[in-house]
C-alpha cells in the first residue's frame, strides 16, 4: 500500500503537465508550433540553438539531440522537424508498449 501512496503525487505531476501539454497544442495546432512558441524569443517561427538551451530536454543547446532533430541541417528548429520527432517518438513509445505486451502475453502462457 505504500508503495501506491508513493506513486500518486508523481501520478499527479505527469497529469497536470499532459493537461497543460494539451491545452498548448490546443492553443497553437500541434506539440511542435507549441514548444516554439514556448521558447522562440526573437519571433522567426524557430528556435535557434541559443532558444533551444532554454528547453528543459535539450540541455546545453540540444547538442546531439538539436543535430537529429534539425532535419534540414539549417541550424534552426522548424514547427515541422519538431513535429516529425514528436511522431517518431510516439511510435517508438507505442512499439515499446507493443512488445512489452506481447512478451509479457508470453510469459503469462509460458
């Protein structure tokens, strides 16, 4: 029971953020026009590296993580490139779900 107890105000944190999550994609069209509008201080509709460092994920400018996600290789982070990442991760988290299900079905029938 404790250990029930323990996860719920960690529950209530990942609640709260997916409703402000939402309430901003509502906002803006999409999770990726949201987080530029979040964090684009000089108003062109992408983040630089210097903007990007001020996002909680992408420490220090992104470095690796900017690289992959500036598909273009422009230097600057679209509504669109971010987008495209937030899909890939989506389907990596849903076929990460997807086979932990399947092995899990098969240590249940084992």
């Amino acid at each position: 029971m404790a250990d029930s107890l323990d996860l719920q105000p960690r529950f209530l944190l990942r609640h709260a953020a997916s409703q402000l999550r939402d309430r901003a994609v509502e906002t803006h069209g999409s999770p990726g026009a949201a987080f530029v509008a979040r964090l684009d201080s000089d108003g062109d509709g992408a983040l630089s590296t210097e903007e990007a460092a001020a996002a909680p994920r992408l420490p220090e400018g992104g470095g690796g993580a900017f690289a992959r996600i500036d598909s273009d290789g422009n230097g600057l982070l679209s509504v669109a490139e971010l987008d495209s990442r937030h899909a890939e991760v989506l389907e990596a988290r849903a076929s990460a779900a997807e086979n932990y299900a399947a092995a899990l079905r098969t240590e249940l029938e084992g």
